[in-house]
C-alpha cells in the first residue's frame, strides 16, 4: 500500500503536476497535438485529484481540476457559455463504474432509477445557440466558461440544420444544444491521402482533424472537410420543459438534430455495464471514432439534486474502452523496403497493447516525419493504433529525455540489396534504385496476387519468398510460367498443395480491367482509382497513350497520379511484363459498345450543366447507342457538349478544333 505523502511533499508534487497537465491542455485543446495518450493524462489527473482530497486547503483557482479545457484562440472571438460545459469524470475500470454507481445512490438516498447510455464520441464538444428555431450561434467548449466562436464553421456542417423543423413538439424560443463535432474515418483518411499527396503534415487522428477542421478562420476550408455532428445535451432552454434526459434525446430528433442511434436506456449499471461491453466489440464497424461509452442518470430532477464539483457533473461518467493510444519506449530502428522500392523507417519497441492487441513496432513513415517530430532511438513516445492499419507514432514525449537518445537516418544504401539510395527533391521518400531487388520483387508479386487483385489463393508471404529467392519468379509474369514440378521443390508444398495454387493461378487469368490495373502496383493508383480508370479506358493500351493533361481531366485524378501513370508506362519493362502477361493467357473483362448503334466509335465529352438529363442519363445514352464519355477534352473526341455555365473544357475543345454542340444539337444526334 502507498504511504500517505506529507503535506509538504504533497504541495511539491501538486505544483509539478500543475505544470504538466497545463502543458498537455496546451497541446490537446490549442494545438490539436497531444503527446500523452488519454490513458496517461487521466492518470495525472487522477493523482492530482487524490492529492488534492487529501489536502483540500491546496485547491486553488488555477488548479487543472477546477477548469475543463483550455482558453479560446484569440482570432476567432469568444463566446461565454450561459450554463458552464463541464468535462466528465472518467471510469478506466468495471470497479470504478461499480463505484460510481454506489456513490450516486448513497448521495440520492434512492435504488430505483435508471441510466442512459451513450457512445462517446471522440471529437470536438461545441455548443449551437438556436433562436425561434434560427441558427443563430455556434461555439467549442473553450475553458467551459468561454468558448471560441465558430458559428460560420459550423455553418457549413451538413447535418446541422440552420432551421429547425416544426413538426411535432413546439421549438423553444431559445435552444441551447451541446454536442460533439467529428470526422468520419473514410473521410479523415481520404484527407490524410490528400494531405500526404500535397506534402502537408498528416492529421493524427480522426479528432485532431476535426478540432483542426472547425477552427479554421476560413468556413470555405471546414466545408471542404466533410465534418458531421450529433446532438446530445441542453444548455438553457425558454420555452420548452422535460422530465428526462431520454425525453430530450427524443425531442431533439424531432426537431431535427442528429441523435446517435446507438443510445441505449439502462435499467441498472450492470445493464450499461453489458452495454458498454456490446459497443467496445462492435467499434470498429462504426464509421466515427469512439472511445467509451457515456452513462448519464436519467431524471432530470434526480440529476438536479446531484449537481456537480467544480469540474464534472455527479451524475453522469464516461466509461472509456481499451486505450488505442498507449505511451512507450522506441528500441531500434529499422527499414522495410515497399514494392515500390520506398525506404520505410519502422520503430521496434517495447511491447505494449493497444485496442487490446500487442503492439511493438509503429511506423515513421519517412525522414521529414522523423525530423519533424524528432524521433530518436531511446524516446519516449505516444502510439496509436487506428483501425487495423499499422501503428503510428504520434508524437515524443520529450520531457522523459534522458541524453541518452540517438538520432537516425535513413541510409543511403538499400540494406536488403546495398544498392544506392535515391530521394526525388520534390518528394519526401527514399527509394532503392535497384527494380530488381528482391524486396521490392517480393513485395510487389504479393500485391499482384492479394484478393483485392488477382486474387491467387495460396500465393502467400512464405511461397513468394522461395518463388523469389529460388530464382523461379522474378516479374510477376512469371508466376504464369510455373509447373507443378517447380511448384513441387518448394518447402511444405505437396502434390495437393500444388495443385491447388495452379487451378487458383490458371483461374486468376480471367480478370476485370480494374483489378489489373490495381494488380500492377502503379504508385498512387490504388482499388477506387483503378475503378475510375477502368471506367474510362477500355484497356491497358489506351492508359499508355494517354497524355497527362487527358489524365487529369478526369474526376479524382490529380497530376500526382497523372504522373505516376505516364512514368509507369514510360517504363520499358514494364510495358514488356503486361505483354507477356496477355501472352501467357491473361484476358479482362471491359466495357463493350453497344453493337451497330448509331454513336458506334465516337467519343463524347460533357460541360456545363444540363438542363433535359443528369449527366449519368446522358452517358447512358451515348453508350446505348454505342458511343463512349470520357472527362477530358483531347484530339479523339469528337463531340463536346456544353451546358450551362460551362467550363474550361469548352475553351480546350476551341483550342484543339474540336466540335462543340448544345444541348438542342446532342439531343438531335442522339434521337432515333
């Protein structure tokens, strides 16, 4: 058991933590940055906490536990909040929910009453001010006094109506409703394969992204961010009474705002506690962040005879899941080479578990990443483990410095074939300039044959190392040359085995554009940009020719995937290896024109707005007649179609002599 420390030693260790959790407040509420997983701060603040009730006479106004946040950012202008937004009281254990239970039926003298459960959701806590059901005003929590006003960002959130609908229960005069502002995951990383495209430093997690995303100073930057919200707490109310809080949840739908569908009402703690359970195995399926489940009495009454201390409401805690941030100690650094011979640095560390999986290497993902956050072998350092990805360093935790520490950097010799090392200026990657490196043949022949590809069952790690190392496969066109004698000399494959892996080889010839095109490993090409591509082009022959302005004219094509395209196929070899493959039986599935039809080999692009068919109608209908839509305007198209408010396109077709009809004019050509 821990002996009691004196006042002094109390007071010397309160003032140290003090300083440390306003240094982690500064980094998690200003900067959007933290260094400490959740799990340590709780743990600071827990220990301040015990040690302020044991000496209650060292509580003072500035203390972290009397305050919930942090101050505002001075540019966006501050809101004060007319009912403080208070944090909640965290539960790490099923003892400290038990015990949480216990304390608020002793204070309330009463056993019968019930919970609501609610997902906890990891983004930003804000507050929307409606008046006569008019979007008025919208603010973050802020210290939970003053908040920071962002009532132009939130504007732009799509699922905040700006009007709230009067069916139903009458709208208040005044409606102040809390709650949390997120990203989705889908879109937090199709922002952080943005920002990694444009060389920007990449969001650490779904809720710095968010926090980041709502207080921009320009709304035209936090719309472009895809950012969604749920409603879950009042703030003052005129105009409108409840007896519960599931009433409010219930009349807030009704209004409008967007209630998590996951809530659930409890009969007892045991129940939240069952509930909480279900939630934590079914995380991952949620497309938003969760980290715990929220428990909050649910008589409003009862919740008023509760009240709250000075940082946290009595009657509601937040029950947290399993960390999926965890803090460690980084032992070596090592480099794996990609199949597109990039140098990935990878920690190795001490073993840790996150999300309840044992973790111990992260990746650093290349040397402006290390620079930036300054890793060294030996740091302290903050882990995350988002989805089912490799873990991440997020951040050094510097203060635990010892001297000790040694900085790294990437060599420039490859270490698996010591071939030289080569760093585009214009890109933050090393690479090996060896194509034939084992590495990068191996790696490369695993994504050739993985399920979202050629799907080639049996291809596994174990069989493309042998294949690789024996000198049997050394393209990926190989792998089509294999007999089952080849097959047979290799470690723990039998007559059976074998077999089977050259039916699943033979089967894989029969292909669709889109998985080829994937299969071939084209930097920055990944399953969805195939799809586009294979919409666009009928085959791998017409990609080649294609010119980077032709390639960039499509949706969600940019000039990094342009480029990557045209550099792919400027490549000789391989070129060559998608010839031997069609050689070696390879055949793909393609859009087909329509036989004899009217349009049959014209290729059409589209302008503007249309005002007889939405543009999905409209190449349907030249397809049907046996013609092609392509996005770009190049010298084989034939028709450009101009809408209204037409674009750049029409002053390309002008420039390359190109026919450009109306409306009227396409309706005409496409008319029996």
């Amino acid at each position: 058991m821990t002996e009691q420390p004196t006042r002094d030693e109390a007071r010397e260790e309160i003032e140290h933590l003090r300083e440390e959790i306003e240094h982690h407040n500064y980094r998690y509420y200003v900067l959007d940055a933290p260094v400490v997983s959740d799990r340590e701060y709780d743990r600071l603040m827990r220990r301040i906490e015990e040690l302020e009730g044991l000496f209650p006479d060292l509580v003072t106004p500035e203390s972290p536990t009397q305050k919930v946040g942090a101050p505002p950012r001075e540019e966006l202008g501050t809101v004060r909040h007319s009912i403080p937004m208070l944090s909640l009281q965290n539960a790490l254990t099923a003892d400290d929910l038990v015990e949480f239970d216990g304390r608020v039926k002793r204070l309330l003298e009463i056993e019968d009453f019930r919970y609501v459960a609610e997902p906890k959701i990891d983004g930003l806590a804000v507050e929307i001010v409606y008046h006569d059901g008019i979007y008025v005003q919208g603010s973050t929590r802020g210290d939970g006094y003053l908040g920071e006003n962002i009532t132009e960002n939130l504007r732009t959130v799509r699922s905040l109506p700006l009007k709230l609908r009067r069916e139903g229960n009458k709208i208040p005069s005044l409606l102040e409703v809390r709650g949390e502002v997120y990203m989705a995951k889908k879109d937090f990383a199709r922002l952080n394969r943005k920002r990694e495209e444009e060389g920007e430093p990449l969001f650490a997690n779904p809720r710095n992204a968010a926090a980041g995303s709502v207080r921009q100073l320009d709304p035209s930057v936090t719309a472009s961010r895809n950012l969604d919200i749920f409603l879950y707490a009042l703030g003052q109310v005129e105009g409108a009474s409840f007896e519960t809080h599931w009433e409010v949840l219930q009349c807030l739908q009704t209004w409008g705002l967007r209630v998590n569908p996951e809530i659930k009402m409890c009969e007892s703690v045991s129940a939240a506690a069952d509930f909480h359970e279900r939630l934590e195995t079914r995380r991952k399926q949620l497309d938003y962040e969760i980290d715990g489940v929220v428990l909050k009495v649910n008589s409003l009454a009862l919740q008023q005879t509760l009240g709250q201390i000075s940082r946290s409401p009595r009657w509601a805690i937040a029950y947290k899941f399993e960390p999926e941030q965890a803090t460690t100690v980084i032992r070596d650094i090592r480099i794996q080479v990609g199949r597109t011979g990039a140098l990935t640095p990878v920690a190795t560390m001490e073993p840790v578990h996150i999300g309840g999986v044992e973790v111990k290497s992260a990746t650093l993902h290349n040397q402006d990443e290390i620079d930036r956050k300054d890793v060294r072998i030996g740091d302290t350092v903050v882990v995350e483990r988002a989805g089912d990805v490799i873990p991440e360093v997020v951040a050094v935790v510097k203060e635990k410095r010892t001297g000790k520490e040694k900085k790294f950097t990437i060599p420039d010799r490859c270490p698996i074939c010591g071939s030289g090392v080569y760093r585009d200026p214009e890109e933050a990657v090393s690479r090996c300039t060896n194509m034939s490196c084992p590495a990068i043949v191996k790696r490369s022949i695993r994504h050739f044959a993985s399920k979202a590809a050629m799907d080639i069952d049996g291809l596994g790690t174990k069989i493309v190392d042998q294949l690789v190392d024996t000198g049997l496969v050394g393209t990926v066109a190989d792998i089509y040359r294999l007999t089952k004698a080849d097959l047979m000399e290799l470690e723990r494959l039998g007559e059976k085995s074998s077999d089977n892996l050259l039916k699943a080889i033979e089967k894989s010839k029969q292909t669709t554009l889109a998985r080829l095109i994937y299969a071939l490993g084209i930097r920055h090409v990944g399953e969805h940009v195939a799809r586009v591509l294979a919409e666009e082009y009928r085959s791998t022959e017409e990609m080649e020719k294609a010119d980077p302005e032709e390639l960039t004219a499509i949706r969600e094509i940019g000039t990094g995937v342009a480029e990557s395209i045209r550099t792919f196929f400027r490549e000789q070899r391989n070129r060559d290896v998608i010839g031997d493959l069609m050689g070696l039986g390879m055949e793909y599935s393609r859009p087909e024109a329509a036989a004899g039809g009217k349009l049959a080999g014209k290729v059409f692009v589209f302008t503007g707005a249309l005002t007889g068919f939405t543009r999905n109608e409209a190449k349907r209908l030249v397809e049907g007649l046996g013609g092609r839509v392509v996005a770009g305007v190049s010298g084989k198209v034939d028709y450009v179609v101009a809408g209204e408010d037409a674009g750049s396109k029409l002053d390309q077709a002008g420039k390359l002599g190109v026919e450009t009809i109306d409306e009227k004019e396409f309706k005409d050509i496409t008319s029996s």
